[in-house]
C-alpha cells in the first residue's frame, strides 16, 4: 500500500508539471490531481498489460517504440474518463506520458540515494 501511495504522490508530481508546461494539459484542481494519478495507477495495472498483449506484434516490430504510443493512450484514457483532467489530443497526452515517465525514472533513484545517504550517515 505504502508503495502504490509513493508511485501515486510521483505521478501526481509529473501530471502537475505536464499541466505546467504543457499547454493544452489542464487540471482543475488538487483533489482532481490527485485522483488523475490514482486513476493513471489503475489503469496502468489493469488496462495496460491487456492492451500490451494484444498490441505485443506492432510493440515488436517498432522495437518497443509503440509502448510509446500505449502510454498516450492511458493518459488520454484517465483524461477521458476523469472530468477536471484534461488532455484533449494526443500531442499533450503524448508530452504528459513522457513527463510522468521522467518523473517517475528520476524520483526513485533520488529517494533511493536519499535513503542510503540517511542509513549511511552520509550528509550532503
């Protein structure tokens, strides 16, 4: 649980910034915020491995490159599903994917070397 609470704080962080600078991507309010990345998190869990299985020839023959375009979809899925989110084509979607996926690379490795620096005694 604990986890799922981390990855939902970091991917609220990314949604934030995608609706900062992107500038088609909107979000109403905190509470709106916060619930678009609960909802990235489910739909990630859920929708996205079947989607992955059925799109596995062209994700293949792309060389990965289509698990791209996957991500927009789920971005644009919660933008869908979840009023007060808004990314309304796939361009923003697409920019808001990869902002929450460099997000969500640096944030673990950073609360990783955080912790070993706390456990370490190593100051900055």
């Amino acid at each position: 649980m604990r986890g799922f609470l981390l990855r939902a704080v970091v991917t609220a962080i990314g949604l934030w910034l995608a609706s900062v600078w992107v500038p088609a991507v909107h979000v109403d309010n905190a509470r709106t915020l916060i619930l678009a990345a609960i909802l990235l998190g489910v739909v990630n869990a859920v929708i996205r491995p079947i989607a992955f299985i059925l799109t596995l020839p062209i994700t293949i023959l792309t060389l990965g490159l289509f698990l791209l375009v996957l991500n927009t979809a789920m971005v644009w899925l919660v933008a869908r599903i979840l009023p007060g989110f808004h990314a309304p084509w796939f361009v923003p979607a697409f920019l808001t994917s990869i902002i929450v996926w460099l997000v969500s690379w640096v944030t673990p490795r950073s609360l990783a070397t955080a912790a070993s620096s706390v456990t370490h005694g190593v100051s900055s």
